[in-house]
C-alpha cells in the first residue's frame, strides 16, 4: 500500500478555502456513510478525505494563532489584547 501523505496525492486541495475544503468533505463523509461507492471508489475518496481533514485543521491551527483576546481593564474598558489560549 502507498504510504504517501494524503496531501501529496491531492496538490488541490492547498488552494481550498476552509470552508470549500470543510463542505467536500462532509460530502465525502455522506457517501462513505451511505455505503453508495465501490470499494476502489471508497478508498480513493476516504484518502481524499483524509487530506481535507487535515488542510482544515491546518487551517484552523493557523486561525487560531492569529485570534487574540481582548483584555478589559479595571473600569471593564478595553484595554488591550493578548494572545489566545484554548480552554482545555
């Protein structure tokens, strides 16, 4: 079996935005839950899938470190901004 990244048998999907890349791949998941695809089929789109997965979490990753969180002062004022943190 190819062990390549999925990403680097769809050079595509780079250029997708989050939310195109998001939508393609809940139509993946649809017809993957559907049972509609031949096997061949099923293990093409499941590796296309798996790409999207992860360009939508780089994506997010990359969002994440670019979100910053508005700090208020004493009066309840903003009063500047700091870098976010995930609650975990």
């Amino acid at each position: 079996m190819n062990m390549a990244k999925p990403a680097a048998k769809h050079p595509d999907i780079k250029d997708l935005s989050f939310e195109k890349a998001l939508k393609e791949l809940e139509s993946i998941v649809g017809r993957l839950e559907r049972g509609d695809v031949e096997l061949e089929e099923s293990i093409n789109i499941y590796e296309r899938g798996e790409a999207l997965k992860e360009h939508c979490d780089r994506l997010l990753k990359q969002a994440e470190a670019k979100v910053e969180k508005i700090t208020l002062g004493p009066n309840g004022e903003p009063a500047g901004t700091e870098p976010f943190k995930a609650q975990e």
